[in-house]
C-alpha cells in the first residue's frame, strides 16, 4: 500500500445513456463532482464517518445503503477482508439528476482503493465492483454512468454476462453543455415508465443509432455523432417527466449543437457540440428554457473528461 493508507479522490459526473445507447453509453462530465476521503484501518469495519457539502442530508450515512460504502465493501471482499475504511464524503453533486450521482461517489472510491492498494484490481473488477454499487442505489444493473465516471471518456458496455467493456476515443473538438433543472427525477421512476416491448422498427432505428455513434467517435466524423444522437426506448416516455422538454429539443435542432437529449434518466438534459464556442451558446440556450419557466437551473459544459475518477490529494491527519 502507499499513501500511508489515505488518499483523497474526485469521481466526476457522467451522460448515460447518450440517447442511442440505453444502459451501455455514458460519458464524463468535468462538474459537478463528488470527492472522498479514504482512510485504511484493521478495524474490519467500513464507516462513514461524515458527508459534507450542499447535498449531504440526500444520502445516507449507513454504508450499507450509501453507494461509496457498497462499493467499498465490494472491493476490500476481493482484496482484503479483514481490512477496514473510514470514507468522508463531500457531496457536491445533485442526487436524482440524471448526472450519475450515485455512480461518482463509487467510482471515486473504487479508483481510490485501487490506488492503495497499488492498482490490484483490473479496470473490468472493478467496474464489477461499481455495478454492485449501482445495483443498491436503483434495483438494477446498469453501467453507463460508473464505467465513465471510473474510466473517464466514452465508454460502451458491450456485455453484462460476461462483462465487458469498450473504451471509445473522443474526438479532439467534442464538447458538451448539460442543463440541470432542480427537480428530481427518481431512477426507479424513470425505470417504471419504460415501455415493455419495443416495435422493431424502432429497435432497428436504435440499434443503428448505437453503430453510428461509436463509429462517428472512431473516426472523429461530427456529422455522424450528430445523427446518431436519438432516442427510441426511453425518452418517449421519460420526456413527460421533464417540464419544457419539446422546447428543449427545439433549441437543440435550431442551435451550434449536433445533437442532444435526455441526460440518464433526467431531468437533466444534454447536447454534444463541435468546439467551445458552439457548447456555450448551447449550454446558453438550454439553462434559458429552464429559466422561462420558472425553473432554477444550473448549466455545465467543457471537453469531454477522458481521465475520469482522479487521485487529487491526500487527506489531512
């Protein structure tokens, strides 16, 4: 181990879904971002000794239930069950936002531990780890959020028995604006109103998307990205839960982006843009329709995070 046993790390938030890729595509944001502090002890025990920060009284101390202690636990049964973690917990992120919250915290610890214990653990084990996090926060498996948030970047989840997982390149000028209403979407509500059966030609219509994307990733072609950006399983639906949606993708297919939707399961939304200059004036008018009508919002954007889960410090004695 080195550290001395402590290490502070940032787990970012993260764009599942992408639209086109349901439960297999997400990427990284650069904010908003959870940080924890770890700390190895001999106690055998996983505590969470504090959460601090302007989300703390929205998640849970018991580490049972808390996704960094989840995650936790997953790890030390692996690598060392006798040993024991204290986890401190700044919570900067918004928790039903469609930005990966419960995936950040995880993936934070994950990469943290990892660190520790001088990188122990391949990134498919822990990303294993991760998906039992995820499991305990909404009741299903689903790694669009904590494979990028751990790995950073573009990543698709090509199986799940077994796993598998594709680390996708991302294109020298690709940005995104993000705009979070402050509403709250629960993603087991958001899970509820999925369709059961899906036409074929709309599964046909998604599965292409899904192609078109990562090859518009390999090969750095915009126009493609762009095209692919569309949703035929979940935004249908989820779109209801999302005030000003319609006047969301209006600004969208009007505005510098290539394309956008719901981010995760909402009611966070997202558009992917070519350069600085065209994410901002998207991020502009995303936040904008929010703020009509009378939603208090906050709006992201930057290059896509292609470091993900990051070491930034060790924490005080």
């Amino acid at each position: 181990m080195n550290h001395n046993g402590r290490v502070k790390v940032r787990g970012p938030a993260t764009v599942g879904n992408v639209s086109c890729g349901f439960d297999v595509l997400g990427f990284a944001l650069q904010d908003p971002a959870d940080t924890v502090e770890l700390i190895l002890n001999d106690s055998g025990q996983i505590t969470i000794s504090g959460i601090r920060g302007p989300h703390a009284s929205e998640v849970p101390l018991d580490p049972e239930r808390n996704t960094c202690g989840v995650a936790a636990r997953a790890f030390l049964q692996k690598v060392s069950p006798e040993s024991g973690l204290e986890i401190r917990l700044q919570k900067d992120m918004p928790v039903k936002s469609g930005l990966g919250s419960s995936a950040a915290g995880a993936a934070a610890t994950l990469a943290g531990l990892n660190e520790l214990f001088e990188g122990i653990l391949e990134e498919r084990e822990l990303l294993a780890c991760g998906l039992q996090a995820e499991k305990a926060a909404c009741g299903s498996i689903h790694g669009d959020n904590i494979a990028p948030a751990l790995l950073g970047g573009f990543v698709l989840i090509s199986s799940y028995q077994p796993l598998h997982f594709v680390r996708l390149p991302t294109p020298e000028e690709l940005w995104y604006a993000v705009a979070h209403p402050r509403l709250a979407v629960q993603t087991r509500q958001a899970r509820q109103i999925l369709p059961r059966q899906i036409p074929l030609t709309d599964a046909r219509r998604q599965w292409g998307n899904l192609g078109g994307m990562v090859s518009g990733l390999f090969m750095g072609d915009y126009d493609l990205i762009g095209r692919s950006i569309e949703d035929r399983v979940a935004e249908p639906g989820r779109s209801r839960l999302i005030p000003g949606f319609e006047q969301i993708r209006e600004k969208i297919r009007k505005g510098p982006a290539l394309g956008g939707g719901i981010s995760g399961s909402g009611p966070a939304v997202f558009a992917l843009c070519r350069g600085a200059d065209a994410a901002r004036q998207a991020v502009t008018d995303l936040t904008a329709v929010f703020t009509g009508l009378g939603i208090a919002n906050h709006g992201y954007t930057g290059p896509v995070n292609t470091t993900g889960a990051t070491v930034s410090g060790v924490p005080p004695e």
